[in-house]
C-alpha cells in the first residue's frame, strides 16, 4: 500500500473529531462523534438548540476536553499556539470592551498572529472601512456582528469557525458576508459554519453535517440532505379550508399564509387531482420538491412537532 499517494489523493483534514464523547454532568452533548473538516471547504453544522453544535466546535478550538475520544487541530492539539494561530473564531460572546474602538479591537487581536493582514484589508473585508474609530458600544447588532467577523480573518488563518455568523444582518448585508465567505473559500480558505438560516447553509455549505441529539444523523452535500426529505411542496391560491385539506390521507401537513396553501406530500399527483376536483377556481398552482428545512425537521424530528403544532393551531381556528 502507498500510503504517501493516497494521501496526495485524500488531503489530510485541518480538524477533527474522533470517537468524541463530552457530557456536563448527567447530560450527554456529543456521544461518539466523527468529523473532519477537509481543507478548502465549507462545512455547515446543523442542528437544534441543544444538539451538541457548540460543544463540537469548542472542542475543535481546544476550549473544551472531551470525556472520550480525540480532538486534533492541523494534526495536532488544539491548545498548542502553533494551531491556535491558524485558526479564526467567529463566536457569538458577550464582555466585549465597549469603549475599544473598532480599529483597536482589531489592532489588539491581529497582535495575536504572526502574519496578520493589513488594517485596511480587514476592515475591507468586514465592511468596516467607515467605522474604524467608533467605539464598540456605539455599533449597531449587525456592525457587531462585521467586527466579530474581523476579529476571526484579521490574523489571515486558513481556518475558520463561524458561529452564527449573520445574527442581526438585515438581508443585503447578509448576502454581502455570503459573498465574502465564497471569496474566502477561493483564496484556499477552509470554513466550519453553525446558522439557523437553513437556506445561508443551503447557498454557501459544500457539505451539510446534520447533529441531533449528540449524534450525527446526517452527512453529505446540500441536495444529498435535501433528497432525505422525500417530500414534495404543493403552493396555490384556493379557497379551500386547510382543516379540510389536512384531512385528506396523502397530506402530511398544510398551512395558509398571505400567498395561499402550502402543502407538504409524499404524492403530489395524488393531492392535485383532489385540489383540481374539489375547487375549480384553483389558481397558482406550484409543485417542487422540499428543501433542506424539511430534510432538517425531518431528520432531527422537528418534522412530528410542526406536524403537531399545525393540527393544534388547525382546531384551535375551528
């Protein structure tokens, strides 16, 4: 065996997690848990509030010990400097000095690395250009938010952790920061990503790491995970009462918003014939498979509590 071609051919990952278990006291986070970060990548880690996402990622940093099992960062331990200065961290953290101005937060964590980018670079990048003397606690949530995503490229690693990188950006600035990651990720970059906006994972994530409850439940590319979903989406203007609809048996769930029905099936042929059957001013009539939000809900069980919750907002309307 070549061991030296196979691993020209198969790079080593950047960060992993191996056989990781960690608890805090009786509660398990993670129960061996496998991943690796491959370099040049963006890596979405996805799960519900509670699924073990943060504790993967402080374990990766090193500001965690796992109970069981290892965790390497460039091959080596996470606490030691000449790791921990190859990496850019982007967490959602509070005690943030709110009398540093811009310029000097990022003066003070560039010092950190041993070859930094250039002042203007970064804040280029960050979209802070016209901010750099303003204080911290004079930032709006979404300035906050740029100067956090300065902070983790000011020292030019070629990894980085993003943790719920666009809480508080309004929809242009979060598709400006979409922009700058996918740059990023050309120059070489690799980037571990955790979001709540599925469809951010949806437009930036090569791959798509699913975590419920401690454990991985999914792996694979974003239509990888989407085809989980097994699920199509029926849209239309119908007059139609959704309790009605919600009725029939190839309906797995159905809402009403300001655009019409929407209805989730496992046999859209099925379910448009009664649509078409039952009101012949159907209008709009749109059908197209489900997306990562119900792979997600799917996979990680949210799909049985939605389901839940639209029958009890379904009788409370009756």
């Amino acid at each position: 065996m070549n061991t030296e071609s196979d691993s020209k051919l198969k790079p080593l990952p950047v960060a992993e997690l191996q056989g990781v278990t960690k608890s805090y006291g009786e509660v398990t986070a993670l129960e061996g848990v496998d991943l690796a970060l491959r370099p040049g990548q963006v890596t979405a880690l996805l799960g519900p509030n509670g699924a073990g996402k943060t504790t993967a990622v402080k374990l990766m940093l090193g500001l965690l010990r796992a109970d069981r099992g290892t965790a390497r960062l460039f091959g080596g331990d996470p606490v030691t400097a000449s790791a921990r200065t190859r990496v850019g961290a982007m967490m959602q953290i509070s005690g943030v000095p709110q009398t540093l101005r811009v310029g000097e937060h990022i003066d003070l964590f560039s010092s950190y690395y041993p070859s930094p980018l250039p002042m203007a670079d970064t804040l280029a990048q960050a979209g802070l250009e016209k901010l750099r003397n303003r204080p911290y606690g004079k930032l709006s949530g979404g300035e906050q938010q740029r100067l956090l995503f300065a902070l983790a490229i000011c020292g030019d690693p070629p990894l980085l952790f993003l943790d719920e990188p666009t809480v508080g950006l309004d929809v242009e600035s979060r598709r400006a920061f979409w922009e700058q990651v996918r740059r990023l990720v050309g120059a070489g970059r690799t980037v571990l990503l955790t979001t709540h906006y599925l469809e951010e994972a949806d437009a930036l994530a090569d791959r798509v790491v699913v975590l419920s409850e401690g454990r991985i439940v999914a792996d694979g590319t974003p239509m990888q995970i989407k085809s989980r979903a097994a699920a199509q989406r029926i849209r239309c203007r119908s007059a139609l009462d959704p309790e009605v609809v919600s009725a029939w048996p190839e309906v797995r769930r159905v809402r009403r918003d300001q655009a019409g029905l929407e209805i989730l099936t496992n046999e859209p042929e099925a379910v448009v014939r009664r649509l078409l059957h039952r009101d012949p001013d159907l209008a709009g009539l749109e059908v197209k498979g489900a997306g990562l939000e119900e792979a997600f809900l799917n996979l990680t069980g949210g799909a049985d509590r939605h389901d839940q919750a639209d029958r009890r907002d379904l009788q409370g309307a009756a």
